[in-house]
C-alpha cells in the first residue's frame, strides 16, 4: 500500500466497456518487456479480449468481481494504481489514481511487493524501470498507445544521427508517452504536468528534438516561446475531438469553460479557457468555488474523476468526430475482469529489459 491513499469515497458508476468501439483497434504484436516466459502464444493472439473467459465474458456482478479483488489484493499484498483514464469503477478501487507523472513519483513509494497498473503499457514499463525489485503487473498486455507506437527507437536514433551528422546540436525531450527503447536514447523525460519546466532546463544554446506528440510540442512551442524540431505523432483519442461540436456545445451552454488537454490539436485548444493535462485540469476546476459547467476536451472517463474531486460542477464531454465522447480504446483494455485475473495468476508481467537501466537514469533526473 502506499503511504496514504488519496480516496476513500466513491460515486456512482456510468461508463461501462460497450461504450468502445473494439473494431477501432489495431492489434500489436505485445511489447518486448511483456514475460513471453510465462504466456503461451495462444495467449498471445488470443489477446484481443486479454485473458478473458467466457465466464468473465457473461454478465458477471460487477460487486462479486470487487469483492474478489479486494480479496485477491490482499493474499498477494499488492498496490493497484490507476490513471484518471481507466474507468471510473477501476478508479474507485484503486488505492492511488493520478496523472502520468504522480503515478510514476507514487511508484516509487510503494510499499508492497507487487503493483498493479491500471493504465497503459508505457506508464507500467515506467513503474518497473523506477521499482527494479517489485513485481510490476499490467491487467491486458496489448495496453499500447498511439503516441509510443508512432516513434520506433531505430527511426529515433535514424534521425538523431542525421541531425549530429549535419552539425546541429540538440537535446532530445521525450513525452513519457513512449518505450524504454526512446527514453534511452533521450536527454529529458516530460509528462504534462512538467513539461514547460522541463523545456526551461534545456539550454539555450541547444536545439531540442521533442517526440513524439506534435500537439503537446506546438502547445510548448507557444507557451515557451521556444522552436523545436517536432516528431509527427499523435494521440488517437486527442486528434479526433470535433470542432464543429465543440461551437455547436458553446453555443448552448456560452457561460461554460473548456478545458482542454495540450495532446489536442491547435484548431481544438485555441477555443480553450484552460489548457493542461489530467492532474493540472483538476486543479483548475477545484479553484471555482461556484458551480460551472464545464466541456471537457479529454479522454472521457476524466470526467468520473472530475465529478468525484469537484461534484458542485457539470461536466460535458466534447464529442470525438465519430462518437458522443471520446474514450481511450488502449486504456479500455483493462477490465475488472482482467484485473482480477491478473491479481490471481500473477501475470502478464513487465520483465526488467537491458534498455531500461539507461531509461531509468533519464527519468529520475527529469521526474524524481
Ligand atoms: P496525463 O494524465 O499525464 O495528462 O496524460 C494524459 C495521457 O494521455 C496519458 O496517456
Ligand atoms: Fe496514448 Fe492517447 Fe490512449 Fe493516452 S489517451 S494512452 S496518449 S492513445
């Protein structure tokens, strides 16, 4: 368990799986950290649904899961910690939700054997490479992301090498959204909740090469007055908010506020009152003591965590080009279900890779 975990209470649940679109998904083969010691390749291409049974498949009572869980989490004395973006009812049961970076600060101060990450399989890669000797376990290993997929570690270093060999000297800053392979070939890590500090302690006599999100790179281009040479990746879930939707919803409701994530691209951010990541959105609505309503330009299961730390405010999901709202097909990959199976057979599991010793040196400079 950690120290103290920051939530007790709970709320009503809405936002069950079926709200996601799994045609949508792209199946990758799993990350190379993931233990292929301890999984069949049945398991493998079977991993489109993880390790789910046809009895984790029927309708299973969602108590009967939480209670197994609880119980589960304690014969293995494990910490389970999620990020904003899991559903609310993994959310409610974890013992530490929070952004990228408190999570990956929270990793370090785990005091059991075993975390559980509710997230992707960066942030869980992240946890391991920062906590050498715990068990670090992750409910569905195709938990990926769009950003790490768009920046394979040879093309990085292809293009490191071209720019050294054209004289030009710079510091690679990475968004923690990506493998151990690219943290290792970088000089700095950032998050959201860091990343202005983090372009502030390049030199100024240096270039930066910033990978691999363009939106959150053009957002610091502007706040930090800085030029970069910018990776062409993307957030899936960011690049598809509608602006047509967004107006239409401003229109309807005009006292509202937006706020909205920097992984969003400029057309969406430039109609912003508040532009920041998860922890930082947080923050900001806390500071209104009055009730407001509030069009969220994120992924949307942040609006169960944004009830549940600010519930005197309405919160309205701006709506993706295809759907109501915009939900994470990656971080929808952990269910209860999947949760509880990996509490109970201990895997699929992050294993220690030899890129990690390198990454893990660049992320505790730039994030402990
Ligand atoms: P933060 O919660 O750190 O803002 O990250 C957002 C995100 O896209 C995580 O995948
Ligand atoms: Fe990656 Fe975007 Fe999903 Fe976050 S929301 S895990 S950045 S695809």
């Amino acid at each position: 368990m950690l120290a103290s975990p920051p939530f007790g209470t709970s709320i009503p649940l809405e936002s069950p799986d079926a709200a996601v679109s799994h045609a949508a998904l792209t199946v990758l083969p799993p990350p190379e950290s993931i233990a292929h010691g301890k999984l069949e390749s049945h398991d493998i291409e079977g991993a489109f649904l993880g390790p789910m049974t046809a009895e984790s498949l029927a309708d299973v009572d969602p108590l009967d899961l939480v209670d197994e869980i609880l119980r589960l989490k304690a014969r293995e004395n494990a910490t389970i910690l999620a990020h904003y973006y899991q559903d609310g009812e993994i959310q409610e049961l974890a013992d530490f939700t929070g952004d990228s970076l408190q999570l990956a600060r929270a990793a370090t101060k785990v005091t059991t054997p075993t975390i559980v990450f509710c997230g992707v399989h960066f942030m869980a890669e992240t946890a391991k490479m920062l906590n050498p000797e715990k068990r670090v376990l992750l409910p569905d290993l195709l938990a990926g992301c769009s950003l790490a997929d768009s920046c394979p570690a040879p093309k990085l270093a292809e293009l490191q090498a071209k720019l050294r060999g054209q004289g030009r000297r710079f510091q690679t800053v990475t968004y923690i959204n990506s493998s151990a392979a690219v943290k290792a070939l970088s000089d700095w890590i950032c998050t959201s909740g860091n990343a202005e500090e983090i372009i502030r302690r390049v030199p100024e006599d240096q270039e930066i090469l910033f990978v691999p999100d363009r939106h959150l790179g053009s957002y610091l281009e502007e706040v930090t007055g800085r030029k970069m040479i910018l990776w062409d990746g993307a957030c899936m879930v960011h690049e598809i908010f509608s602006v047509q939707d967004l107006l239409r919803l401003k229109r309807r409701l005009p006292d509202a506020l937006t706020i909205a994530h920097p992984e969003c691209p400029a057309n969406i951010r430039e109609h912003a009152d508040y532009i920041g990541g998860t922890q930082g959105m947080l923050k900001y609505v806390a500071s209104f003591a009055e009730p407001r309503d509030f069009l969220v330009a994120t992924e949307a299961n942040m609006l169960w965590q944004l009830q549940h730390a600010s519930p005197r405010h309405r919160y309205h999901p701006v709506p993706g080009i295809t759907c109501a709202c915009n939900k994470c097909p990656h971080m929808a990959r952990n269910t209860l279900a999947k949760l509880r199976d990996c509490l109970r057979d201990g895997r699929p599991e992050i294993i220690w890779q030899p890129s990690f010793e390198k990454a893990r040196a660049v992320l505790e400079r730039s994030l402990l």
